[in-house]
C-alpha cells in the first residue's frame, strides 16, 4: 500500500497532524500579552501562580490551538492552493475531524474559562466568538484586509493583556493599563497582516481582500509597518508623560531596530515577510513588556 493510499483512506487523525493543526508556534502572542497584563497590573505572579498557569495555558494551547483549528477548517480550500500538505488538505485529518477538534476545544475553552472569574469567563466567551466570526462562514472577517486583522490583533494581545490584570487583580484594570493594551492591539493589526503574505495566490484565487491583494506587497507592506509604529510612538509619548522616561527611551530603541529590520523587509515584501516575523516582531513584543514594566506601579490618582 503506497503512502498516498493510505493518506485517502484514513479514517482517524495523525497525533503529529493534531498538533500542527493547533499550530504550538501561535501560543506565544496571546501566553505573553495575559503575562504582560499581569505585570502591569503591578501584580506579583508567583503570589497567584495557578490563576496565572490556568490563563496562560487557556489564552495559547487551549483558545489560540481552537482557533487555529477553526481557521484550517474553514480555510481548508484555500490551504488546498496555498499550502496543500497542512493537515486537512493532505488527509491527515480526514473527513470532518478538523470542525470535531475545533468545536471540542471550543467548549474546553468555555470550561477552563469559567475558574478564571467572571471577567475571565467573559474574556474567554469573546474569544470564543471572535474566532469564529473570524474563520466561518457567513460572518468571515477574514475576508477583509482590514477587519480581519484588527479583530485578530484584538485577541493575540488586547483581550488576553485585559484579562490578565482584570483577573488577578479581580476587577477592572486601571487606565494605563487599558491604554497599553490597546495601543499594543492596534499596532498587532501589522503583524497579523505580516501573516497574510504567506496566502497570497490561495486568498486571491478564493476572494480573500487581505492588505497584499489589494495593494499588493510593497504597498501592504508599508501598511503594516506603519499601523505596528503609530501606536508604538503613542506609547513612548503616554510613557513619557507619566513620568517614565528611561523605559519610553528603551521602547524608542527597539522601535528603531524594527525600522532598520523594516528596511531589510521592504527589499522583498513577500519573500522576507518570514523573516521580518521572526525579527521586527520580537522586537515588538519585547517593548510590550517593557510597558508592562513601566507602569505596574504607576498611580495617576493625586
């Protein structure tokens, strides 16, 4: 029996196509803006170390693996032209197990949710229906350059940086740390455009407006670029007037790396976007915790 024949005639998933349909390099993002919520809470980790553990497992394995999972599913056709050895096209997950795994990780994700609180608990039921609205049909913002990304950018970094001080510190978060989580959310609709590179030809063969078909690379390119600086600028100037100026001149350093690494990006949009996402956007990242740092013991109140 030849591989291909066995790959038709699968019944049960691949454990290896499993994890790579819940896509473990995805985690990081939202992992990371629920620890930087904590921080900027001004709250200490190992103090409430199973409410930490619990949000950082839900915000990446749990609801980013969902919907990661939802989006191949719904994307199973485009992926089919773009990348055809993913696991739903190549047959590794056979039949409709990749729409089983995404709506059992679903109600895991609601599960988990709940003994988070009840902010935690919201925040999750938003991401829920997020990820869908993003993925599926008839709603599929995913099919927008421009709302795809944003409600994306919304749940890697602003949700999960709520939800991390709101639940530790079990109530709403402060002013600065809102600010910060949105500031971080809307310069993340770039990095979520950075991804679309990839699917250029399936998402135009499929009428997917992502930012690279409408404008085509070097245009979306700059697009991105430009939404990931803006808010990035607002963040130095916030920092600077709430009397933190060593870290505001820290996030000004790593800005100007990610304009030089944007240089290197723009010589070939669509080639290079790997590599920018692997260089420009760690440094973002970076300078969100460097934020987080920078205002956990700020007090505006007189």
């Amino acid at each position: 029996m030849t591989v291909s024949h066995t790959i038709q005639t699968r019944t049960l998933p691949e454990p290896a196509a499993m994890l790579r349909l819940i896509k473990p390099i995805t985690w990081f993002p939202p992992m990371w803006a629920y620890l930087c919520g904590i921080i900027s809470a001004g709250i200490a980790p190992w103090e409430h170390w199973p409410l930490v553990l619990l949000g950082v497992v839900l915000a990446g394995p749990v609801v980013c693996g969902m919907s990661q999972a939802a989006n191949d599913w719904c994307d199973r056709h485009v992926d089919a032209i773009n990348e055809p050895d993913r696991p739903i096209p190549s047959g590794r997950i056979p039949g409709r197990w990749g729409l089983y795994i995404a709506l059992v990780m679903s109600v895991l994700s609601l599960g988990l949710g709940w003994f988070l609180g009840p902010w935690g608990f919201g925040a999750t039921v938003v991401a829920v229906l997020c990820a869908w609205a993003y993925s599926a049909e008839p709603v599929r913002l995913k099919k927008s350059g421009w709302w795809g990304p944003g409600l994306v950018g919304i749940c890697y970094e602003g949700l999960p940086w709520f939800t991390g001080a709101a639940v530790l510190a079990m109530g709403a978060p402060e002013f600065p740390v809102v600010t910060m989580a949105i500031l971080y959310a809307v310069g993340a609709h770039g990095i979520m455009t950075i991804n679309d590179f990839k699917a250029l030809e399936g998402d135009r063969q499929m009428g997917v407006r992502s930012l690279p078909v409408m404008y085509g690379p070097d245009i979306a390119a700059r697009i991105a670029c430009t939404v990931m600086v803006l808010p990035q600028l607002l963040v130095i100037a916030m920092l600077v007037i709430w009397g933190r100026p060593w870290h505001a001149l820290a996030i000004a350093g790593l800005v100007i790396a990610q304009l030089f690494a944007m240089r290197v990006w723009f010589r070939d949009p669509k080639g290079k976007a790997p590599w920018y996402n692997g260089t420009g956007v760690t440094l973002y990242v970076a300078g969100m915790m460097v934020s987080a740092f920078a205002i956990r013991t700020l007090d505006l109140i007189p």
